[in-house]
C-alpha cells in the first residue's frame, strides 16, 4: 500500500509503459490481498479499499492496452506495410487522450484515505502470521478454482475463458506470493512464467480485435500478414502453456502436491474457518468452550454405543459448525443462528470439504438454538443426512447450553448410561439455577432423536462418575 501511494505520486509527471504498468502491478496486489483478507475479516475498510484501488486500475486499463499495443507493433510490423502504419498512428493519436484520463483518475485517487487505511490494515493482518495455514487454505481453494476453469479454457480455446483462468491463476500466485513466502520461494518463476504466457495471449487478442475494427479496408495481403501473425504468436503460447499446465507433470501437479492433501487438507480448512470465526465472533473464548464440549460430548455418546453407525466425518463437520455457531451475531442478536446458517452456506470452496459438508455445516450450526429441525425445513435431503443434522444438532444446542452463560462455569463433565437414562455429570453446575434450566430445555432434541431421557445433574467437586 505504501508502494501504491508512492507509485500515484510519481505516476502524473510522466505515465511511461513501465510506470503504468509498475502502478497497475502493485494496485491488484492490494486488491488480491484485500480479497484475501475479506474472506477472513468482515472489516468493512478492506471492501473500501479494494474498491478504490480498482477504480484507478480500470481508470488505467485502457491506457495500458494501448501501451501493450504499441510494442506489439514495433515488434511484428514491417516498415512498409498498411496496417502497421495504421496501427502505429491509431494508437500515438490515442495515448495522449489516455493519459490525460489516466492523470484525471490519478488526482481524484484519495491519498489521505489510503494512507490511513495503509496505518490501520496492517494492524488486521498481523493478527495472521505469514505461511499460516489460513492461508494455504486459501491458496488451495484458488488453485482448485483456476484449474477447473482450464479445461474449457483449452477445450475451446476462447478469448473469454482463456482470460477468466488468466485472471484466476493471478489470483492463486497472488495469495502465494503476498502470505506464503516459503512456497513462493520455489515457486516464484514458473508462476511468473504461466502468468506471462496467460497475459500474452490476452494482448494479443485485443490486437486482433482492433485489427479488426480498423483495418477492414487494409489490403487483403497486409490483413492476411496480421491476422495469421497474431494468430501464430498466440498459439505458440498456447502450446507452451499447454505443456506445463497438463498431464501427470503439470506445475497444477506439483503445485498442488505440495500443499496439503486429504485430512491435511480439511484441517487447514478448519483453521480458516477458526480465523474466520474469530475476526466475526465478539466472544471467541464461548466459541472454543463450545467447540471443546461438543466434540466431549460427541465421544461420551458415542462411547456409551448411542450413535449407532457413524459418518466418516461427523465429528470433524461438529467441530466446525461449534466453531462457527455464532457468526451471525455479527448482524446482531436477532435470529442471529439464521443469519450463521446464511453466511456459512456461502463458503462455497473450501479445500477438502464437498458442497453436501458445508450445507451440512451450515444447519448444524443454524439449529444450535431456536425451533427443532422440521421435516419440512428438511424435506430436500435425504433421510440420511436429515437424521446426521439432527444427532449434531442436538449435541451442539446442548453444549451451547453448557456456557450458556458465557463464563465458563462448565468446567467438565461425564457422560453415561445406566437403566435407560443418558446421565452426564457437569463440574461447575448448581442445582436449581438459571443456567441448569437453560441446559434442560436445550437436551430436549436429544432425547427426542435417541428417544431416551437426557439428564444434566451437578457433579461433586473430587469425585469423577464412570461411564457405564
């Protein structure tokens, strides 16, 4: 950011190719890394800022595709051919124009307002270390996003779709370049190298539209000349991005084996999302009470043979929907497990996890309070996944009663099942108080989905009840 704000200041005596293109280089890096962080920290100065430094990038967009332009021609025109005579004087007429708009959008850029952001941001983001797996999180989401869009990118080979992975795969290096300096230490060149390859081709193909919009009268001889010569060159670099970026030895293949993989990948993931509770959640000491009691919870019933045939990821997806179970108070305190349910279904990509876990994910937490899960609520899943929602749910809502009170009076508990009773007895616990009327409507899902009471009773300081 200090980089940008020294760029703007520099940037209206003398807009050169270089300068141009420094000021646009480092203004997406501040977009990328407000991106980032928004996925993270709800903070409203990082949309804010994002949207200032796009505006002076777009302000600056035509000016460089001019700039571009202008070198492609030096370098494939010939002295004496019609369109390159054209192009050339098309191009010096309208870079004057350009800069004039460009020096416009530079005076309006609100320095006074960056700089300020450029003091309190940085504040934000030290709260999560550099190569954190935060960010590996990340890195993983954007890379599974940009490969997926190389397939039709290749396939079809259109100027559209080769620069949405153009602008995708920017996004991947990005995250690794600005948050993972040890993977961007080996990384560096052949990130560069496809990046370049992917900007090439999008020059190119704005040189042919323009060709095309002002040499339609051009001799036939001459048109042929351009059009065949951009097209060469832009295969060529097709091809070259082809043979890095596919099969067994792809840098996708290397890139990706080198972050993490499977359970690796589902916890970094759970870190990301931990990051994401503590920046939205005002009480993040509950979060992780809750969290620790759930997961307790989840093995005493499970010890105690309740929980009958287990999902492979049950107890993962219970951790998650506990950590996250009171973002939504960031809206406020209305209906705020509503607002939790929204904003979690919204995470759409996260690395390990299907779709079917986030939505999983999302109605646990959502049902952690508030009215039970009603068929009618439920009727688009399967029974399967209606009674995993339920069991989780219901474990959730009554381990979010165990700090009801938000202090975290609950020290510990055991879990235990003797005569048809489900018996857990909590430390911490006093008979007949607010809280253990609030830990006895909370059990009522339990005991509903089991169909075996629940029971909450104090436990005696220095004395542990086996689990029968």
């Amino acid at each position: 950011m200090l980089e940008a704000s020294r760029e703007v200041a520099l940037a209206p005596d003398e807009l050169t190719s270089r300068m141009v293109h420094d000021l646009r280089v480092v203004l997406r890096r501040c977009r990328s890394m407000a991106d980032s962080f928004r996925a993270i920290d709800p903070d409203k100065s990082w949309k804010k800022m994002r949207r200032q430094a796009k505006e002076l990038f777009n302000s600056l967009g035509a000016l460089r595709d001019c700039q571009v332009m202008m070198e492609w021609v030096r370098k494939i025109g010939r002295d004496d051919d019609p369109v390159t005579h054209t192009l050339a004087a098309h191009l010096q007429q309208q870079e004057p124009e350009l800069k004039q708009r460009a020096q416009g959008a530079i005076e309006a850029f609100d320095r006074k307002q960056w700089d300020q952001w450029s003091r309190s941001l940085p504040r934000r983001a030290s709260r999560l270390p550099a190569d954190s797996e935060v960010f590996q999180a990340l890195a993983l989401e954007r890379l599974t996003t940009a490969r997926r869009m190389q397939s039709r990118a290749l396939m079809t080979g259109s100027d559209a779709a080769l620069h949405q992975l153009r602008i995708a795969l920017k996004k991947f290096r990005y995250v690794v370049e600005n948050f993972l300096p040890t993977f961007h230490g080996d990384w560096r060149d052949a990130l560069k190298y496809v990046q370049d390859l992917l900007g090439a081709i999008h020059d190119l193909d704005v040189l042919r539209e323009v060709v095309d919009q002002l040499c339609k009268d051009a001799p036939s001889e001459s048109r042929e000349y351009w059009i065949q010569t951009v097209h060469n060159e832009r295969m060529v670099r097709i091809q070259e991005y082809r043979e890095s970026m596919t099969g067994r030895k792809s840098l996708w293949s290397r890139w990706r084996s080198e972050l993490p993989r499977g359970k690796a990948a589902r916890h970094v993931s759970l870190t990301r999302l931990r990051a994401w509770s503590f920046f939205l959640d005002s009480d993040i000491q509950h979060a992780r009470r809750v969290a620790r009691f759930a997961v307790q919870l989840y093995d005493g019933l499970e010890g105690i043979g309740l929980l009958g045939k287990v999902h492979r990821n049950d107890r993962e997806l219970l951790r998650a929907a506990a950590t996250v179970h009171e973002v939504g108070r960031v809206a406020g305190n209305k209906n705020h497990h509503k607002k939790t349910e929204e904003m979690v279904a919204q995470l759409r990509h996260l690395a390990g996890w299907t779709r079917q876990d986030i939505a999983t994910m999302a109605q646990v937490a959502r049902y952690h309070r508030g009215t039970l899960p009603r068929r009618t609520k439920l009727r688009d899943i399967s029974l399967t996944q209606r009674n995993q929602i339920k069991v989780l749910a219901g474990i959730l809502r009554l381990a979010n009663a165990l700090d009801a009170d938000h202090d975290g009076s609950i020290q510990r508990f055991t879990v235990g099942r003797s005569q048809g009773v489900v018996m857990i007895r909590a430390l911490g616990l006093v008979a007949d108080s607010s809280l253990g009327k609030t830990i006895a409507e909370a059990r009522h899902l339990l005991e509903i989905t089991f169909g075996l009471p629940v029971f909450v009773r104090p436990m005696r300081k220095g004395r542990t009840h086996r689990k029968h």
